[in-house]
C-alpha cells in the first residue's frame, strides 16, 4: 500500500506546541503521552487517511467540503481535540493536516 506524505501546517503545528507547553506546565508526564497519542493519530493518516468523515461545516459552506476529521482524546474526561485535514490524490499523495482544535470550540468558519 502507498503512503501518504503528512504535511503539519504552520496553524496546527503551533497548537500542538501551545498544547503540550499548556499540559507540560501542569503535569509532564501526561504532556509527553498527550503529545504522543496525538502524533501517533496523525501518523495513523499515513495508511488510512480516508479513515475520518467530512466535517460537519462542509453542510454549511462548500469551502470545507474537503475537509476530513478524526478525533484525539488521550482518556476518558480528557478534552478530545480534531484533527482537521485534507487529502491530495494525485501523484504525490499528500496528507495536510490544516488545523487541530478542541471538540468544544465552536465550528470553524
């Protein structure tokens, strides 16, 4: 099977680290598993990238029709966060994941 080149946008990049330096204050440990979990979910998009379903504002605005989620929760209670992508392909078969954001947060718009 051929794999997808994931590409991390310069957006979720920089959630991921205001994440993990958030959680890294508050408890490392859980910090280092949190980031670990989500990195190895987004690898996951490597081999199955057609794994998450469009996402739901794509009903409301043709824009994110290409727009892809899956979901990070690192445990039971713990805040679950969206991995919002998009999928290339053509030759070069290309996974760019466009943002990260908490469940909670309001649609993107």
């Amino acid at each position: 099977m051929n794999k997808y080149k994931i590409i991390i946008s310069q957006e979720a990049e920089d959630i991921l680290t205001a994440s993990y330096d958030y959680l890294y204050a508050r408890n490392p440990l859980a910090a280092v598993k949190w980031l670990d979990g989500m990195l190895q979910t987004i690898q996951s998009l490597d081999t199955f990238p057609e794994q998450g379903a469009i996402i739901p504002e794509a009903s409301l605005d043709a824009s994110f029709a290409d727009l892809h989620q899956i979901f990070y929760t690192m445990n039971a209670g713990g805040n679950t966060y969206r991995i919002i992508y998009k999928i290339t392909n053509d030759t070069c078969k290309i996974v760019d994941v466009v943002t990260i954001r908490s469940a909670y947060q309001q649609p993107m718009a």
